[in-house]
C-alpha cells in the first residue's frame, strides 16, 4: 500500500504558480474596487456681505413757499444836478521843457527801444501820426524841410498863391499834432538852408506859433512887391543857418534837401518829410568839359538881358491886376520862355548824378555816427538792427506834370526807407490835398 504522505497532488507539484495567481487575482479585485470609487470634491462658498458706511447727510431745512406779490413802487421825484461844462482844448500850451537825451531809448522823450519791448511801441502804445497832403507816416520825432527856391513858385505849380496854401496847411498840421510830439522844421534853397530850432521842441501851440510867425513873410504875396521878393531871405526872426558839413564818399558837398536831411539824421530824426519840385542838382563832375564857344556865351548873355526887361515889364502888368510876379526856376528858364530859339552853351563834361541809393548810405551812415555811445553800449541797437526811419517826400509839380527822373529817385529813395510819395500837379491838385478850412 502506497502511503498518502508521499505523494504530491496539482497543487504541489505547482506551488509557487499557484501562489501567483492567487496575488494576481487579490490585486485585480483591489483594482476593481479602486476604479469604482469616484473622489469628488464639495466646495461650499459662504454667502458674501457687505457692509455700506453710515455717511452723515446735512439736513436741509424746506423753505416755505412765498407767494410773490407785485408791489408798485412809487417813481421817485427827479433830482436836480448842477453840471459844469468843460470845453475841451485840443492844443494846450505846454512849457517847452528841453528834456535830455535818453540813452539806450530811440525817440527821446515817450519812447523806446520798439524792438526791445520798450518805449511806446513795445509797450503797446500807438506811435504819433502825421498826414501831410495826403502822406502818412508814424514817428515822435518829425522833421519836415521845406523848399524855398523860384523852383516852388512857377505858373505851372500854381505860382506863390500855391505856395500860401503849402505854408497854410503845414503850419495847421503841426497845429494838430500831440503836444507831446517832438519835431523841427527847416526851410532850403539851393546850396543854403536854415533849421528853426537848434533841437528838439514839442508841438505846443507856442511853438507852433513860432514856426507860424517864421513862415508868415516867405515868399508871400504882397502889394507892389519886387520881382525877386522870395527866397530864404524873406524869411522872418528866428532860426539859423545849417553850416555842418555832412559829406562824405561819394559826395564832395551837401545841396538842396539834402542838407537839413543830414542833420535830421544827426538828430535821429524817426519821420522825414520832404516838400519840394524837384531832385534837384544833385551830381559831381568826374572830367574837364572842354572850352565853351566864346560867341555862344556871349549871345546867351545878350538873351538873359532881353529876358529880363520882359520879365521886368510882364510883373509890372501884373501888379496892376493884383497878381503875385512871375517867377522862372531858373536863368535858361527865363531866356527860353521869353525867346524859344535861344540855345545856352553846351555842357560837354561828363557828370555823375547821384542815385538813391547813394543818399540812403549817407544817411544811414550819419545816423549811426550820431547814435549815443551809451546807446550803442547799452541797448546794443547797433548790433542787433538798425535803427529805422522814414523819408516822405510831396512832391509838387506842373499841371502837366514834372520831371520822369526826378519822380523815380524820389519813389526810389521813400521805398528803401520805407516812407511814402506822392505827387500833386497843379494848383487844384493841392487844394484838394487840403481841408476846405485850411484854405483861407
């Protein structure tokens, strides 16, 4: 009999297989039991408060409804209120302070350095106007010339009746000036010229009434005056001869406007006005004219001594009828206007007329020699830009009209100096350039 001990069944024979299955059977179960179980997480929010600050509020107290109520007022009792009527004066005497000359200021008295920001224009404040015939110009320093020769008083400008009206108007005009407004006058003829005041004088009426006394007897038109009865010689008191030399390259002399115009520079003028007929002799000689024909001279001597017993008998008609003398520009003017045919000897040597643009060099030239050192130091004018001015010119001509040259170079030397220019043919061209009540 075979013992049961021995012997070794399925499960003995396969012992460690049976022992991994049996591990891989629990691990499969625990898996199934893992994966059944669904993890999931409750997030409970608490509810959300807010707390408002307790702001304290005025209180505002409801007025009580007001019924309006119309309540008429009596009107009261007119009051009566004494006023005092003041005419005002336009043109008050003021004494003729002679201020000194402010440095680093252009305009002297009441004005500034425009450019800088001082002085009238920099403040904002208008620059003084003048309107001369029709010619405007803005400045507080106003010079105005004046032309005295036989030139300013043909038949064909108007004669001296003319010229009454041109002193007329000029002396009203400065009349209506601000007397705050500093300004000189002079009056030329040919190679002379006389300045009224050494400087700067306000337009106060006493001053203005200076400058009316020292017109009244030029050129005027009087009964049985003589046929040469104008020029700077009738002239009234006052006033001095303008002496200074003011040449220089190109120029050999000073003549005609320019010369008061030199010394408006030197006194740093802002306005210039010219009145006049014509440019004027204004040139140098740069060659020798060769010999003159001897028997040419000598019949144009004869002619001038013709001429002028024409002339002589001509005015003594006219002083019968009450009319001003007959005045010519000049000697050839009187010999051709009495003898046509007359022909004066020829002038064969070569001349060089100034230009312009000439003139405004001198000009500017003398004014900046003549600006105040301190000026220059301290306002630094002659540095930055220059210093500026206006040159007008009225210019008085035939009622055919005048010289071609001569309106061109005055057009010429105002635009450059940025002034002004017009022309007046006639004697009704002036009237009418005049206010009717300055025509008495």
């Amino acid at each position: 009999m075979k013992s049961s001990v021995g012997k070794k069944g399925y499960f003995g024979k396969h012992a460690k297989s049976s022992a991994m299955l049996v591990s891989l059977a629990i691990h499969a179960t625990l898996i199934l039991v893992a994966v059944s179980f669904v993890a999931v997480k409750v997030i409970v929010k608490d509810e959300s408060s807010f707390e408002s600050k307790t702001v304290k509020r005025p209180k505002i107290q409801l007025k009580k409804l007001v019924v309006p109520v119309n309540v008429k007022k009596k009107p009261p009792k007119p009051k009566l209120v004494k006023r005092l009527v003041v005419k005002p004066r336009l043109n008050q005497n003021i004494p003729d302070i002679k201020m000194p000359e402010i440095t680093g200021v252009k305009g002297g008295m009441g004005s500034g350095v425009g450019d800088a920001g001082f002085g009238a224009g920099g403040l904002g404040f208008t620059m003084p106007e003048i309107n001369l015939f029709g010619v405007k110009s803005k400045g507080e320093k106003i010079f105005i010339m004046l032309n005295s020769n036989s030139w300013m008083m043909v038949d064909e400008i108007g004669g001296m009746t003319a010229y009454a009206i041109i002193k007329n108007e000029l002396v009203k005009i400065l009349g209506e000036l601000n007397p705050t407004v500093l300004f000189n006058i002079s009056v030329y003829s040919g190679m002379q010229a006389q300045v009224l005041f050494p400087g700067w004088v306000s337009a106060s009426s006493e001053n203005v009434g200076k400058v009316k006394e020292w017109l009244a007897p030029l050129n005027m038109v009087e009964e049985g005056m003589s046929d040469n009865a104008y020029g700077l010689k009738t002239l009234g008191a006052g006033g001095s001869g303008i002496t200074e030399d003011f040449a220089a390259e190109p120029f050999e002399r000073m003549e005609s406007w320019a010369i008061p115009t030199m010394l408006a520079m030197k006194q740093q003028a802002d306005s210039l006005y010219v009145l006049t007929c014509r440019w004027g002799l204004q040139r140098k000689s740069v060659s020798k004219g060769a010999k003159t024909n001897d028997a040419v001279v000598r019949r144009w001597e004869e002619a001038y001594e013709k001429a002028k017993v024409k002339l002589e008998q001509e005015n003594e008609e006219r002083r019968k009828k009450g009319m001003p003398p007959r005045v010519f520009k000049n000697k050839g003017d009187m010999i051709t206007s009495y003898f046509p045919n007359a022909r004066g000897p020829a002038i064969s040597k070569e001349l060089y007329l100034f230009t312009p643009q000439d003139f405004e060099d001198l000009m500017n030239a003398t004014r900046s020699k003549w600006i105040p050192k301190k000026t220059q130091k301290s306002s630094g004018i002659a540095k930055n830009k220059p210093d500026r001015y206006t040159f007008n010119v009225v210019h008085f001509v035939g009622r055919k009209g005048g010289s071609p040259n001569d309106e061109t170079y005055f057009k010429k030397l105002t635009s450059l100096t940025g002034g002004e220019y017009r022309t007046l043919a006639g004697l009704e061209a002036i009237q009418s350039a005049v206010k009717p009540e300055n025509l008495e």
